[in-house]
C-alpha cells in the first residue's frame, strides 16, 4: 500500500479522495491554484504546492507543475479525480514514466476507449450492442449520406473524441445531414482538435444508464450495478439514481454483464463505467466507456456499501478485489442531486462569489459531499458544482421525498443555486412515474 498520494483535483473530489486516504493510513499531498488558494479543504491534506494561476490552463493541466509537485513531496502515486487530467492519456503516461503510479487503467486502455469509434469495434468484438451505424470514420459528407441512407433517418453525428454533446448533431434528411455533417467536424476540430466523425441512428427518447465497474490486475472483474442518468440538461447530468427505475429484471442483468465482458475485452483495470443508452422497448446499446471515477460515483456506494475510491487505491496498489460479483447487494435506492453555483431563472448562467451562510440537511441516509462553507468565494474559473446532496432509503419513494425535504432544508446564502430547480424536477409526475429521457427537462419541465 501506499505512503503517500498527490491528489491532481480540487473541490469536492479532492476533499472525497483525501478522507478516503486518511481512512487507509495514506498521507495526502493537494495541489491548488491561485483561484484556490486559502480553501480549508487544504488543510486537511499533509502537504500542499500551488502549480500556477487561477485557471486550469495555468495550473490544473499543467502536467510538468503537477509532475514537480509529486517528485517534490516523495509521492508514490498521483489521484487524478474526474475532470481535468482525469482521462489524459498522455499525463497518465507521463506519471509512469517518472515511476509514479497512476491511479486508474493503462494508458493504452485509457487511449483506445477514449477514441469512441474505436471502443465501439471493441464493443463489437465483445458482443456487446452498439446503435446501427457506420463501420469507422467518415471520409466526406457522401459517405454519411450513404450509411444514413442505409440504417434509415433520423441520424447522429458523433465526434469520436471528448464528450459532453460537443460534436454531435442530429440529421432528419439529406439536406439537413449537410450542415449536420460539417457543423459537427468544424465543433470537433475546435473542441477536441480533432475532427473526426462516425454516424449513428438516432434513437428519440433514451434512457441513459451506466454500470459501474471495478476490475483489478489479477483478472477480477465485477459490477456494482446500473445508475440512471437520464435526467439531464444539454448532456449534463442532474440527477443520478441506482438501481434504474423500472428496468426490467433481464435487462438489468443483460447489460450489467455487457458491461463486464467490456471491460474484461479491454484488458481495463481500475474503476471505470460503461455507459449504455435505453430505448422505449428496453433494448440497450453501448455508447462509451468513462475511464475514471464518476461525479456520480456516490449513489453505487450507497446501495453497495462499497468505498469505490479507496478500491480504486487499493487496485492501483496491486491488491486483489476482496469480494466476488455474489457479495455485491444493492440495497434500496440511491438518489443524487447535483447542486451548482448557477441561476435557473436566466439559463442557468454562472453565478460565482462569497458564500455567505450555509446550512447543510440531515437525517437517516443522507449525504452531503461538499468542500465549501460559510464565508467561501466560489471561483468563476471551474465547472459551477459546489455540493452533491445524496439520498438512501428503501424505496424510491421514500427517496424522493427524502431528496425533496433535504433541498428545502438546504440554505445557501449569498449566491443562487439549482437546488430549488431540483424540488421542481422531483415533483414533476413525470419524474415520479419514471417517464423521464435524456432530453425531458428541455421539453418538459424548462
């Protein structure tokens, strides 16, 4: 095991993965920038170093600051959170080479399913079911015509990197895959540097539903079940809860096991998630795989008992998973709320400043993952998250009764938050009633 971890994150991971730590006997090392600097979740860490300015060009994805930081402070293995490096490849490389261990899957992995053309052909080598669309890459607008006239309108244009529904367009005809086409590769290009895309049906309505995985390096591999996601606003998640509501006994088993035989195929070790979308009759298909721990990471733990980012020390470390796929409960159900520093009623624009009072819910099953507090400046550089409100109870509707009172019972003064805008997307009876798709909060509740 180890001695000590730098952490390569900030915020409410950060926090996340040095409790982890100080529960396993690690010391922990944190970085932070300028924007950073004073926040009192840095006090818990053993050392800390600043690695550069205030936004995250300057100090978060600056590989050589972070590098320096870690040889300086004698650490032994670098924690990359989600986010920023999280899913770099190339940084996950670079920790290697200067003999720090990288907590998450190989670079090689970490490259191939990062490509999501080609994580769908390994999904396809290990029979795992992909939406209908083209064999790779397309070369020119003729040969999406061509592949979208075979699988039939409408169809998605894909980026096959990044993410985020950066990339991506939907073509309802001939005339509207022109510009879907080249509006996709032009946003590609200056997004990812990289302007390469596949075509896919388009499936109207899906559920998004991701598994949860866990595989060491002796060949373990398990799943710590199915979150639904697909309560989202512009591809961004809002809403995660596990298991999915609704789904049905064999498909829930269907893509779990998918998911396994994904990963096992991928040679992947770590934590990872594999994320699937749902169509109206239940069929599911692969959509990509998420090299890292996950925002949302906490519902899985809730209803497993399972502490996934000490697991993925431990893994990291070279330990053998201690548990087989029959020791995996999930008991009851897990809500998460994601709560960000941003105003619903004008479009939910950014609203960072001085936190100036706080008051954080209670009660049996409820979580609150957060780093800030009364008298915190929330930073206008980073992604407007500034808490996760978690919730577990036995049934779901229990939970969401749970969630609805912790939200109002949640006090955060001196900025505007989304949490009222939960209560509203919770009471809403389509919401209740599991009629909920990737793009209902566009449609239905905004």
């Amino acid at each position: 095991m180890y001695n000590r971890i730098l952490i390569a994150n900030r915020g409410e991971i950060a926090l996340r993965i040095i409790r982890a730590c100080k529960e396993l006997g690690i010391e922990t090392v944190a970085i932070f920038s300028q924007g950073d600097r004073g926040s009192s979740y840095l006090d818990l860490a053993d050392e800390t170093y600043c690695v550069g300015g205030p936004r995250s060009a300057d100090s978060y994805l600056r590989i050589n600051q972070i590098i320096s930081a870690a040889e300086v402070s004698n650490s032994e293995a670098i924690h990359p959170g989600y986010g920023f490096l999280a899913e770099n490849a190339h940084f996950n490389e670079v920790c290697r080479d200067s003999n720090i261990d990288f907590i998450g899957p190989t670079p090689q992995a970490m490259e191939k399913l990062g490509d999501k053309n080609t994580a769908r052909a390994m999904a396809i080598a290990a029979k795992v079911p992909v939406v209908p669309g083209s064999d790779g890459l397309l070369d020119n607008e003729s040969d999406a015509r061509k592949v979208a006239g075979e699988i039939g309108y409408p169809v998605l244009i894909k980026a096959t990197a990044g993410g985020g529904g950066k990339g991506m367009r939907v073509a309802n005809d001939d005339l509207s895959l022109k510009s879907a086409y080249q509006q996709a590769k032009t946003e590609a290009a200056a997004a990812f540097g990289n302007d390469g895309v596949y075509i896919e049906k388009f499936i109207g309505n899906p559920r998004h539903i991701e598994v949860q995985i866990l595989a060491d390096m002796h060949g373990n591999v398990v799943h710590l079940w199915e979150r639904d996601c697909s309560t989202q606003r512009r591809h961004q998640k809002l809403i995660e809860e596990s298991p999915a509501p609704g789904l049905p006994q064999k498909t829930r088993k269907a893509i779990c096991e998918a998911a396994v035989r994904m990963i096992k195929n991928a040679e992947y070790h770590n934590a990872g998630t594999v994320e699937f979308i749902v169509d109206k009759d239940h069929n599911f298909y692969f959509i990509e795989v998420n090299a890292r721990i996950q925002v949302e990471h906490p519902v899985s733990e809730m209803v497993t008992g399972i502490d996934l980012i000490q697991q993925q020390i431990r893994m990291a470390a070279g330990e053998k998973l201690a548990f087989k796929q029959k020791d995996i409960p999930c008991n009851g159900v897990a809500i998460e709320c994601r709560i960000n520093a941003e105003d619903p009623e004008h479009n939910f624009r950014p609203c960072p400043g001085k936190i100036e009072q706080i008051h954080v819910p209670g009660g049996l099953g409820v979580r609150w993952d957060s780093h800030v507090h009364a008298g915190y400046v929330v930073p206008p550089h980073y992604d407007s998250m500034i808490g996760k409100l978690i919730v577990h109870q036995p049934t779901r509707e229990q939970a969401i009764a749970t969630m609805i009172r912790c939200l109002q019972e949640l006090r955060i003064a001196g900025i505007k938050t989304t949490a009222d805008f939960h209560v509203k997307v919770l009471q809403n009876p389509d919401f209740m009633e599991n009629k909920v798709y990737t793009t209902w909060v566009e449609k239905e509740v905004l």
